[in-house]
C-alpha cells in the first residue's frame, strides 16, 4: 500500500494520522517490520518526512515460525469465528516476547495452535490489540486479521471496546469513587510507575462490591477509561489501597504467600469488527482467585455480587 505524504513531519505521527491507528502500533510496526521510503527500507519512527514523497507499507499476515521455548500451558477459547478470538488469559503467561522473557508466551501458544493473526503490531505481537500484565488473568480479545485488528483499535480508541475487572484489596474503599491522575514511568525504579506531575492522562473507576467476614478486605471492580501501564493499581496506591500480593506497589502482609496478584479481567465489552454486533463476554474466575473468595468472603454474597450485569450496572451508575 502506499501513501504521499501531504505534510513535514515524523513517519510515526503522519502514518498515525493517515491510517487511524494507536500511535504505539505504528512505532511498533515501523520498529519491527519497517516501510519504504522513496524507495529506501526506514525503521526509526522518528524519521522526518517531506511533503511529497512516498511511503511504501505492507501488513503481512502473521507466517509460523520454529517455537523458541516448549509451550507447556493451554488456554481457554471464549469465543472464536473467522475475525476474532476472545481468550480467558491464565495468570504467570506473558503476552508476547521481549529480551526480559525467557518462556513461552501466549503469542507462541497462539502459533502453535496455527491461529491465522493480524501483523499491524510487528512480528513479535501477532494479532494483540490489547494486553494484561503477567500475573492479571482474564478476557483478551485477539485480531486473526488486519481489518479487524484496525476496527478494534479504534473501538479502544473512542471506548466502544473496554474491561470490568476484579480485584481484591486489602483495606476498603470508603466509598465508590473515580480517580482521575497522570501516571508515568517511576524515576526512582524504571519497573514501577506513579502517579506523577506531567504523565499521560489517565482515569479509573472503583466500586465495592464486598466486604470480607473479618471487614479488613474488600472485592472491588475497576473500570478502566484509558488504558496506563499498571493503571489499576498505581491509582489504588494513590488511594493507599493495594491489590493482595501486589509487593510491587507495597502490599505488607502475613499474606504475602499468595503467588500472585489478585486481578482478573472480568467482562469483555465490544463490538464485532464485521457485524457491529454488541458483544459482552465473562471470563470465569481461575480456582487461585475462586479459593480466596471463598476463604475471606461469604459464598452467597459474592455469587450475588460478581453477577457481570450487577458490576456493569454498579459501574456504570458511578461513571
């Protein structure tokens, strides 16, 4: 495909503009696969542009490539046609690669079942619109091609696409509320971020859902309006909360055995890229966050309070 570029400026940013796609993808695709230039292969994003000249770009669909680590874990199949996949993320998978990831991960999960994927994202994040942390479990919806993988960007750019999750924290809330604070790389500790002066604008709805039988933790669902790098919880420590087992960010307890954060990506809101067809898919709960539920909480409240239509309902009613 090809474009002529009409104004001065960065690859990355005139690419964003012309194909309405998250600026991120773009950086990542001209980063990993590259285009033409007049002619001249460029991978560096910030590469300025003349009005003019040419740009060459192709999204190739993802080819199978040899499995660099054994891929020792399945996945869940929520919901699966020509267009789309909606899978229920197991906790410790990481997405797609990096240097840092020495396992398999659920884009070679995906390769080794020979799932057709979209490649706007580069060769590393095949068919990932979306992403959720290592230990976060829950939906994910993933493009098996390049029409839907740039519809469902765009449902996450004007919010027709988001999540309900879960989580539990280990002091309640005082009451439903929505935090609206920047965040940005930590400067002290390139692993963590902050909430600090000058970071990307970001918001986050809270609701409580339950208290537990001895009143000292709480399930609670988030709602997410932008989608930050650990947003849940750098804003519930900006509210002196923590998500159980979350060290990162300052959980202290005697229950730090947990092995892992207690976050799950609920519900699954979106609109099918072909149809336009409302969709809303539940992730069920895995047996780790089902066990605490049921230690800390009373059974027949949480089955009342993790009804998707009483979360979406609570939400929905704050925001």
């Amino acid at each position: 495909m090809t474009i002529i570029s009409r104004d001065k400026g960065r690859l990355d940013v005139i690419l964003t503009k012309e194909l309405n796609l998250p600026r991120n993808q773009i950086e990542q695709f001209i980063k990993q696969v590259g285009v033409r230039v007049n002619g001249k292969l460029i991978k560096k994003s910030g590469y300025k542009l003349e009005v003019g000249e040419v740009v060459e770009y192709e999204f190739k669909e993802a080819s199978k490539s040899k499995e660099q680590y054994e891929v020792d874990f399945d996945v869940e199949i929520l919901y699966e046609d020509d267009d789309i996949l909606i899978v229920n993320k197991p906790p410790f998978v990481t997405i797609h690669s990096a240097p840092s990831v020495k396992e398999a991960t659920l884009v070679d999960w995906l390769k080794k079942k020979g799932i057709r994927l979209s490649t706007i994202s580069g060769e590393e994040r095949h068919g990932i619109v979306h992403r959720i942390d290592k230990e976060t479990s829950g939906a994910l919806v993933i493009a098996k091609n390049n029409e839907a993988h740039q519809n469902l960007s765009k449902q996450l750019e004007n919010k027709s696409m988001g999540r309900y999750y879960l989580a539990i924290i280990d002091l309640p809330l005082k009451e439903d509320i929505i935090v609206q604070k920047p965040i940005g790389r930590n400067p002290k500790n390139r692993l963590k971020m902050d909430v600090i002066s000058g970071g990307r604008e970001s918001k986050s709805a809270f609701c409580k859902l339950a208290l537990s039988k001895d009143k000292k933790k709480e399930l609670i669902c988030a709602k997410l309006f932008t989608g930050r790098t650990h947003q849940i919880r750098v804003h519930l420590k900006s509210l002196s909360r923590h998500i159980l087992a979350d060290s990162l960010y300052g959980f202290k307890s005697q229950y730090s055995k947990i092995p892992r954060v207690m976050l799950h990506a609920y519900v699954l809101y979106l609109e099918h890229p072909r149809s336009g067809k409302s969709m809303r898919i539940v992730a069920p709960l895995f047996e780790d966050f089902r066990t605490l539920l049921h230690r800390y909480f009373n059974k027949g409240e949480i089955d009342e309070k993790i009804d998707s239509s009483y979360i979406i309902e609570r939400c929905n009613a704050l925001c």
